[in-house]
C-alpha cells in the first residue's frame, strides 16, 4: 500500500475505538469502589482483598463440581437464555 494512504474509523466504530480508551479506567475505578465498600462494611481494608481474591477459585470449584457431578442444567438454562 503506498503511503500516501491512510485509513481512520469512522462512526460507530470511531465511538467505539474512544470509549475503549477509558476502559481501564473504569475498571480500576469499579475495583477500587468495591475494595472501599466491602472494607468499610467489615471496618478493616485487608479483609476485602482476602474475600475478592477467593472468588476465582470459588468459580472454577464450582464449575468443575457441576461438571463431575454430571448436573448440567446451568447449561441448558445459559443455552436456552441465549436462542430466546
């Protein structure tokens, strides 16, 4: 391609490329506002970072106790909540 070609978005996709720079933004804003609201309810600022950090693994436990088990109906409701 010659370089005297330059290519830029426009519309939606320019509105979507803008919204995306202040992503990181708002998610250390999100996380920062949940490590303050769970530290006050408990009065102390480490007790949020040991709950949140058991999260994911509490996730993946469960998932794998579903999948061992052989329940599988949260995925049928996920499937069927996506066709409708």
């Amino acid at each position: 391609m010659p370089a005297s070609v330059h290519s830029s978005f426009q519309g939606t996709a320019a509105a979507f490329q803008n919204s995306l720079s202040s992503e990181a933004l708002a998610h250390r804003g999100g996380h920062r506002h949940r490590i303050h609201s769970v530290g006050v309810l408990y009065e102390s600022y480490i007790h949020p970072i040991t709950i949140l950090s058991t999260l994911p693994s509490a996730g993946v436990g469960a998932i794998l106790a579903l999948l061992i088990t052989g329940k599988r109906s949260w995925r049928r409701r996920i499937d069927r909540n996506h066709l409708a």
